[in-house]
C-alpha cells in the first residue's frame, strides 16, 4: 500500500521542485558513435573473457570439467570487476566527468539513502503485477518459465558463507558496476544521438536481456526503466545504485524466506 502511495504521488502529484531536485541537468556525455560501439563491445568481450578465464581456472584449481552448481555465482565477481576496470580507463580516457559531472547533483548520504527507498517502495506495485502477469504471458506462449540458476541455488540455501558472498556480489558489487555501465554510461551517451525516453528503453532492454532469463527479462526492463527515472530526475548516480541494492537485497531476503 504504501508502494502505490509512493507510486501515484510520483507520477501525478509529486512537486516540479524538491530537496533533492534543484537545477537537475543530466547532460548527454561528450562521446562519438563509433568510440561507444567500440567501448561497449571491448567491455561485452572483457566481460565475457573474464568468465571464460574463471571457469578455466576453476577447473585447473579443483581439477574438474564440471563446475559445481553451488559455485557458479563466483564467476559474477571478475565479470564485474571487468565492468568497473574497464569504465574506469574508459571515464579516465575520454576525461568524461571533467565535462559532464557523473553526479550534477550532490546531496549527503540521508537525503540519497530515504530518495532511494521512495523509488523503491514506488516500483513494487508494478513489479509485483508483472510478476504476476509476465508467467502467464510467456506460458501462453510456449516460453521458459525457469527462474535464473542463482534464484533457485539461493531458494534452497541457508544461512552461510556462501550466501554472504552471493549477498555482496548482489547488493554491492552488482549495484554499482551495473549502474555505471548501464545508467551512467550507456543511458547518457545515447541521450547524445536520441530522445531521453528511446535511450531508457534501449538501455533498459540492454539491461534485461544480460540476465539471459525470459521469466526476469519483463520485470528487469522495467525495473530499468525507473533506475534510468530515478537518476534523471535526482542527477545523482548514488540513488539508482541503492535503489538497485534495495531491490537485490530484498529478492535475496524473499527467496530466502520462500525456500525456509
């Protein structure tokens, strides 16, 4: 109840000017066309050989061709220390937030932590109604209906090391480097050459479709959709990265509770 509170409010009746909104410019970066579609398939690639060189080293290290099920989230690790080395000569490279700043808009940690937690109760009604609808849909039409490996592999895991490990890799290291790439570079370089609605849709699809799953690709376009509203409308990167944390955070919690 409070989610849809939060929810209309944000999108009927919420002010032109608050707090946290003063003098919001999210300027498209300062980058050519060819220099982001050579980026992002340089970083797609790294992104890629990380978790090859990883599974190769797995099976040298536990001298093994099969990689044990319980293990497979260690491979999000390097793939997303890949993301963030990469962006971070990239950022450096073409000096991008000597421009543009990453952050127009600077508030102290309360005031991005409480604006976070409102876009996140906001999002739930519509999540929960995709959740909902999308299974049907995708039965309907003859779809996978499997949940993602680490969803079922976290359904049926207790309290343990390795579930605070998959808890970081969820709630701070996928936050960040998935908000940096998508939202911060990807979202603002294509508000260069398109419409700021085109470049949340285009990113957003980018977003949904790396999680290789039908049963999350509705559910995470959308979600992308409102991390991508969430940035242009505070001008701070910090609060998509917690509401992303949120949102992982609480899908951890609820599977957890689903397969006790």
């Amino acid at each position: 109840m409070g989610g849809l509170i939060c929810l209309v409010r944000d999108l009927f009746f919420e002010p032109k000017e608050s707090s946290i909104r003063k003098e919001v410019v999210l300027d498209p970066w300062k980058i050519k066309g060819l220099d982001l579609a050579l980026i992002l398939t340089f970083i797609y690639l790294l992104i890629f050989a990380a978790g090859a060189l990883t599974i190769e080293g797995y099976k040298v290290i536990f001298n093994t061709e099969e990689i044990a099920e319980e293990h497979l989230f260690i491979f999000g690790f390097p793939m997303h220390i890949a993301i963030l080395v990469s962006l971070y000569g990239f950022f450096r490279y073409f000096n991008l937030a000597n421009d543009v700043p990453l952050n127009p808009v600077n508030h102290g940690i309360l005031a991005l932590v409480s604006r976070a937690f409102y876009y996140f109760l906001a999002i739930i009604p519509i999540l929960m109604a995709v959740g909902y609808i999308w299974p049907k849909i995708l039965e309907f039409f003859n779809l996978p209906l499997d949940h993602q490996d680490l969803v079922t592999q976290i359904m049926d895991m207790g309290l343990s090391p390795m579930f605070f490990l998959i808890a970081f890799l969820a709630v701070i290291m996928a936050p960040i480097s998935e908000e940096l790439l998508f939202r911060a570079f990807i979202y603002r370089s294509l508000k260069t050459y398109t419409s700021k609605n085109t470049s949340a849709v285009v990113t957003s699809l980018m977003f949904a479709g790396m999680h290789f799953n039908f049963h999350s690709f509705l559910p995470l376009f959308l979600l992308g959709l409102w991390l991508c509203r969430s940035y242009e409308k505070t001008g701070n990167l910090w609060v998509p990265i917690i509401l992303h944390a949120f949102f992982n955070g609480n899908t951890l919690v609820t599977l957890m509770l689903l397969g006790s």
